[in-house]
C-alpha cells in the first residue's frame, strides 16, 4: 500500500465479520505492524522496502508476539472496548486469530502490488503479483470501510 493505514479498511471488514472469533485490536493492529520495517526502510533508503516480514512464515511470527504482548494488556483493552461499546471476546485463542487474519490480510494485499515481496518464502516466488492492478486494491480497501462501518453501527444501535 502506498500508505500503511489502507490496510485498516479490509481489517476493520474482517473483525466485524469475525466478531466472537477474532479480537479486533489484534486483527487492526496486525494489519498495519507488518510495515514498520518498511516505514523504516522508507525514511532511510534501506533495501528491499518490504523485506522479511512480508512473508506468511515471518508475519505468522509477528502475529504470534503481537497475541502475547496484547494478551498481557487485556485489561486495560477491556475498559477502551468497554467505553466504545464493542463486543469482544479476550482469550488468546482469540488474540492469536485476530493477529494472524491481520498480518496474513496485510501480506496478501501487498503481494499484489510489489515485485519484493515474496508471500510463500521459501517455497516460491510471487504468485499473486500482476494478477490485478493496483488501483482495484486500493479501491477495496476505501470501500473495506463502508460495510464494516455500516456493520458496526447496526450492532451499535441494536444494543440500544
């Protein structure tokens, strides 16, 4: 994505459509941590960009790091979500499920779009690279927003 908070819109969809079995801070923030090398690499002119998390081996890892650090601050997530009147379920179960569709979406979004990316390392190069063009991405993922939006706000107001 040419600007990592793109991948918040398909994230955003798939914690709504998951609701009970996924934890959506885990599942937003495993959308976007996945480019803090390549954040990194943007401001300094390191190479590859993308590099080694942007594979589905490395981003499991990282989805993984993020369940634990998130299921440590499971309290304190409780009263934001608490606050925003938003459903969630705070097993690790559900951290680790919510991490790894976040930071899986993320690699999958992006293998479309970048030639240095390679999603199956170490098995092959990038598949899925070329099979659409950029814009189509771009534009799923602003119109992610839409629905999810309209799913939250129907659950908001079914509550109340």
């Amino acid at each position: 994505m040419p600007f990592t908070p793109f991948h918040l819109g398909p994230a955003f969809l798939l914690g709504e459509i998951f609701e009970k079995r996924a934890n959506l801070f885990s599942l937003l923030l495993g959308s976007i941590i996945v480019d803090v090398r390549a954040t990194y690499c943007l401001f300094t002119g390191c190479r590859p960009l993308h590099g080694p998390f942007h594979t589905f081996l490395s981003a499991a890892v990282v989805a993984f790091l993020l369940a634990w650090l998130l299921f440590s601050q499971r309290l304190w997530l409780q009263k934001l979500t608490y606050k925003f009147e938003i459903e969630q379920t705070y097993s690790f179960l559900s951290m680790i499920i919510g991490s790894l569709i976040g930071t899986w979406s993320h690699v999958l979004l992006d293998s479309f779009l970048y030639t240095d990316i390679r999603p199956l390392w170490p098995l092959t190069p990038n598949p899925l690279l070329g099979l659409t063009v950029s814009g189509t991405v771009y534009l799923l993922c602003l119109l992610s927003f839409l629905p999810a939006t309209g799913i939250y706000c129907y659950r908001y107001w079914k509550r109340h």
